[in-house]
C-alpha cells in the first residue's frame, strides 16, 4: 500500500549489512567472479543514464560503467543496472548492494567521510540553476523573492537553495516532490515560479519534458558547486584506483586526440605515451589488477571522453550542453588527466 | 519421585518455561540483530547514533504549524514533520467520518437515487489505489490558473494554483485581533491563511477514500440492528431522525467502532503519501534528513517508532471508547 522509498532504503542498508561481511579491498575479486560489474544509476535522467529506445542504458554516467566493465572484463556491456533514486543510492553502495554508484551524485565532505564513501574524480562539473516561464521575463536569480520553488528532496539541491536564500536574504516556499515526474508537471502546470536543480539536469528536462521548450529559460547564474563523481564503499583502494584510471583513460585519451575509431591506428604509435597507455608497454595494467589492455578496450568500446560527452549531453543529443567547465584545460576547462605512468 | 520431574509434570510450570525460552529467543535475536548492524556500519565507516538530532538542519519546510527556519536543528524539523503528519490525520479523521457516516446512512434511504449514487461513489473509490487518487486530486488542484489570475469569489477571498487564500485575524498587536487581508505581492499572496495545493489535495484524498470504507462500515453496522427494533421504535411515535438519533446508531456502534479503528489506523498510515505531492509529513522530512545525513537507520527506527506511537495511542483511545458503547448485559 504505502510507497516509502526511504524505509526500503534502510530495509536494505538492515538487510545486507546482516547479510554480508565487510571484505575490504575485495571488491574487484568479488566483480571478477561474478563475472558482471554492479553499476547504481538513476532511474531515469536523459543525457546521464536512461534507457534509449531499445532498451538498452545510455548516458555519460552509464559510460563509466561501461569503461569500468571494459577495463575489468575487455568488455563493455558486462554491467548490471541498478535503478536508483535519490534516496536509496547511498545505502545501497554503503550495504554493498551495488559495485560501484554512477548517479550524478554530488562529491560532498559528509557524503566523502561519515557516509562511508569514496569518490573517485568528477565526471561532470555542474551547478545549480533555475528555469522560469519566459513570460515572468526574469534576468537574475536575485529577482525570485518571494518565489515558489519546485524541487527534488534528498539532494543537495534542497539544502543549496535554503542558504542561497538566506545569505541574500530573500523568502521562498519550496515544494518537494519525490518523484521527478510529477515534480515537473507541477512545475509546468504553474504550480512553482521555479525549478531548481542541476543546470544539466534542467537542460535535461526542459529537453525532454516541456511541451514547448522554447517557452522556458534557465537563468545565467548558478548558485553552487556540483562536480558529479562516481563513488565506491570506503576502504578499498584497489577498487577506487580502477574506476578512478578508467575515468582518466577517457581523459587522457582525448587529451592525446584518440579516440574509438583511431585507437588501433594509435596502438602502433611509437608515443611512448601512448603505447604504455593502451598496454603495448606492459605495466599499468598488472599495477591495477587488469589486463593489460584495460585502457585500450575502454577507448575502443566506450570512446574517449570528449566522444562520451557528445554523444549523450553534448552537441549530438537533445540536451546540446556546452563543454563549459567539462572542456579538458587545454581548451579552459577542469579536465585533466592524471599521467597514466 | 523428583521435585524437578513432579513439577515437569505440572502443566502451569511447563507452560512458563515455554514462554521464558521464547521471550528468552526474541531477545536475544533482536540483540544479535543490533549488535550486528552497528558492527557493520562501524566497519564501513558509516556514521551511527542520534548526534545529528541537534545539527542544523540547514534545509526548508513549506508550511508549518511553528516557527521554523532553516537555521534550526533535525530534531526541530522532524518535529515540524510529525505535526503535519498529526494536522492531516487528524483532519482526515473527522471529515471521513462526517462524510462516512452521512454516505453509509444515505446508501440505505428510499430514495433511489440516493441510494445509487452512494452505491457508485462507495465502489469507484474503495477500488482505485489511494496513490493514484492523489495524482488526480492533485492535478485537479495545480489545474487552477495562477496567482496573478486567482479567481476571487468573494473579497480577500482568493484561490489559484497557490491555493485558497483567505483573511486570516493577526494577532501581533497585542490586545484586540486585526483582520489580515491577502494581497498579492510579487509572486505570491502575502498575509492571510493559505490553504496550500499540496495539504488540500492529500485531506481531500485520504478523506474521500476512507469515508468510503467508513460508509460500508456504517451500513453494515445499521443493518445489523433487528428491523423490530426500527418497527417499534415507529410505533411508539418516533420520527424517522429520531429513531435512527436514538435507537438505532446507538446500537450500530457497538458494530461500527472496531473497524473504524482500524480505518482511523488507516488514515495515519496513508498519509505518507503525502511525499507523493510534496505535502511536507513526518515521512517526506525525514526523507531529506536521511539523505543530508545519511544516517538512514536512525531516521527509519524514528519515524516507525513514532508511527508505531501514533496508532497504539489511538487504538488505546478507540478500545476505551468501545467499552463504552459496548452492550452490558445486566
């Protein structure tokens, strides 16, 4: 009868904390066993993980499972989804229910520490923004005393908005509604002046969901700090490192301008770089407990992480986001890839 | 023969021993259970205990019967929570009731109609998920035009998709109340009470949805009351309200209080719902709770603690109540 995600979210963290042992450091062994990688996503967020037309998971963030499935199995399409909601994505990488969280989840000093938690490195850097109707003819988030305010519960979101408005010293009323659906019909019904979350996730929305899109705008400013990162349980490094390299091949990848069609032609380069990158130089890949064509079969299956980007957020989907702050600082942006040596 | 065998072989000893050995067992399951999880959650890190009770809670309520700002603690928010959660169950009670009552005595009236009407009303609803009624109501609600076109029935009356706003009396001055007019400021209708969209779609949803149930309840209970008692009551010159005032709902109760206990029970039990169409209850703040501080057991154990509270204290209420209007046989 009742729909109450947060106690079947502390049913499973009761559940599987009984259920099983902590095994430190032996999350690759179990993954390896299993023989498929255990991948927490959202249930449904265009551009980051939602099914496409044939079913089959798509997204920016449904790439790092991907790139993680590759670089553990030499293939891409070992991952099992896990659907997850706001509320229950924590607790269920914390009861070991999933491998690894992919979910457009916020990097934050609670989550990173007393929720036992460890991000890897941002997939996104985002910020939280605001759509309005374009009849308000609203410039500035500055302009929303008073305001009502739609917006998800169990996110940062939430917490952001309450602070922004009270350094500025502005009054709001928010509306929280748990499901991403009815929230945004409220939203387009006229029920809130505003919608808060996520610039991308708006991008998202008013792609997917407004009748006309054009009769709706995000406003300039955001008013916080989201880098989206992946997160593993706290206490196995070894699992950290994989996802976090994996992450940085893609990077690196397109650093060094390779991409999934080249990346055989780059595997004959005599770029030492590159040969130490795609295992042509053996190494990395029995540092990190992988084959040591690990990095060369994410490229291959997954792509760079430029090609990552476009395909699901950027200028070859609906969402059409700008690189931004997700350019690599080649170009001005924050991706940087650490040296894969 | 043995003290020990002879005492084995008293039925009331054995019985005793029976049942040390099984509270015995719950106990000590309930204690592994405890220990067991709070091992494991030290083991990965997890934060446990209470402590973030007293942190600020750093995120905003929407409506609520105290003051609340962000600036105040998880235990003040949560508590902001259970009195939505008290206010709508509360309400809910007594409207299903109203209506309930008034559906179930109608479905039995000669008029036909009446009577068929009543009958649709009782089927469609008790056989529609309650989730779904709320989407309906509240798409109903969020369907009125906006604020800066609000229909205005009568003066400083106002309803929008912002809700119903009404003059309200304010008290500040001290002394002698001053009428509160609403006025539309900006984005939204300042001064007044506002009824909000999201608090009058989930009472009119848990109300009509229950005074369904509370209807059939009450039709039961009439009819079981012996047609003679009516009859007689007829004869002795009592009008039709008088005899249904005196004879027969004073007899019918005895029927119709244990179920509606439990539909009471009902109503509390549903109106967490309410995090369906962001009507701010126990559940939906202890929700974002969990969610900034990840301490999801505590939150849970709390909720279905006072949860746990609310329907032993009105099933407690509802058995006194029942003895009461129970027949005593003399």
């Amino acid at each position: 009868m009742k729909l109450i995600p947060a106690m079947a979210a502390a049913a499973l963290v009761a559940g599987s904390v009984l259920a099983q042992p902590a095994h430190a450091g032996a999350t690759l062994d179990a993954v390896k066993a299993k023989g498929f990688l255990q991948c927490g996503v959202n249930l449904g967020l265009y551009g980051f993980s939602a099914p496409d037309a044939k079913g089959n998971w798509a997204g920016l963030d449904v790439d790092v499972c991907r790139a993680v499935a590759a670089a553990v199995f030499g293939d891409a399409s070992k991952v099992k989804y896990t659907p997850l909601s706001a509320q229950q994505r924590l607790p269920a990488l914390q009861s070991g229910e999933i491998d690894l969280l992919a979910r457009n989840t916020t990097w934050t000093l609670t989550r990173d520490t007393a929720n036992g938690l460890d991000f890897t490195t941002p997939s996104y850097f985002d910020g939280q923004g605001f759509m309005v109707s374009k009849k308000l003819g609203l410039k500035s988030v500055k302009e929303l005393n008073g305001a009502t305010v739609c917006v998800l519960p169990g996110t940062t979101t939430e917490q952001n908005l309450s602070d922004f408005f009270r350094a500025n010293k502005m009054s709001f009323k928010p509306v929280v509604i748990e499901k991403n659906e009815e929230l945004n019909s409220a939203f387009f019904s006229g029920r809130c002046d505003a919608l808060s979350s996520d610039a991308s996730q708006l991008a998202g929305i008013r792609a997917g969901q407004a009748s006309n899109p054009e009769d709706w705008v995000i406003l300039p400013e955001l008013i916080s700090k989201e880098p989206l990162a992946p997160a593993v349980r706290q206490g196995d490094p070894q699992w950290a490192d994989l996802v976090r390299w994996s992450q940085f091949a893609m990077v690196y990848a397109e650093e060094k301008g390779v991409t999934s069609k080249s990346v055989a032609e780059a595997a004959k380069s005599p770029d030492p770089d590159l040969q130490r990158l795609l295992g042509v130089t053996a190494g990395n890949g029995k540092a990190m407990g992988v084959d040591e064509k690990w990095a060369y079969n994410i490229i291959a299956q997954v792509g760079n992480y430029g090609e990552s980007f476009e395909r699901n957020v950027g200028k070859d989907s609906n969402l059409k986001l700008s690189r931004g702050l997700n350019a690599l600082y080649t170009n001005g942006g924050l991706m940087y890839a650490m040296p894969p040596r | 023969m043995g003290g020990l065998a002879g005492l084995w072989g008293s039925r009331r000893f054995r019985g005793l021993v029976y049942q040390a050995l099984v509270i015995g067992g719950v106990i000590a399951v309930g204690g592994w259970l405890v220990r067991n999880t709070l091992t494991n959650l030290e083991l990965r890190g997890i934060a446990t205990g209470f402590g973030f009770l007293g942190r600020e809670a750093g995120f905003d309520i929407s409506e609520s019967l105290i003051p609340y700002t962000p600036a105040d603690t998880y235990a003040r928010a949560l508590l902001v929570g259970l009195l939505n959660t008290l206010l709508i169950s509360a309400l809910g009670i007594v409207f299903a009731t109203l209506i309930g009552t008034a559906v179930g005595v109608m479905r039995l009236s000669g008029n036909w109609l009446m009577a068929r009407l009543c009958g649709v009303y009782v089927e469609a609803v008790r056989n529609v998920p309650l989730l779904l009624q709320l989407f309906v109501w509240y798409g109903l609600v969020t369907t009125l035009p906006g604020a800066r076109q609000a229909l205005n029935p009568l003066p400083g009356v106002f309803l929008s998709n912002r809700g119903l706003v009404i003059p309200g009396l304010d008290w500040s001055g001290g002394g002698w109340p001053v009428l509160d007019l609403p006025r539309l400021a900006g984005f939204n209708f300042t001064g007044g009470l506002t009824l909000s969209p999201e608090f009058a779609a989930l009472l009119a949803g848990l109300t009509v949805y229950t005074a369904a149930f509370i209807a059939e309840i009450v039709r039961a209970g009439i009819l079981s009351v012996p047609k003679g008692q009516v009859e007689a009551a007829r004869a002795l010159g009592l009008s039709k309200g008088q005899t249904l005032r005196l004879v027969v709902l004073p007899q019918a109760l005895r029927v119709i209080v244990p179920p509606l206990t439990s539909q009471y029970l009902n109503v509390t039990k549903n109106s967490p719902l309410a995090i369906a169409i962001g009507y701010p209850d126990l559940v939906a703040v202890s929700n974002t709770a969990i969610n900034q501080t990840g301490q999801a057991v505590e939150s849970v154990a709390l909720v279905m603690g006072v949860f746990l509270c609310i329907s032993l204290g009105l099933s407690a209420l509802m058995n006194w109540y029942n003895k009461r209007v129970a027949l005593v046989s003399k």
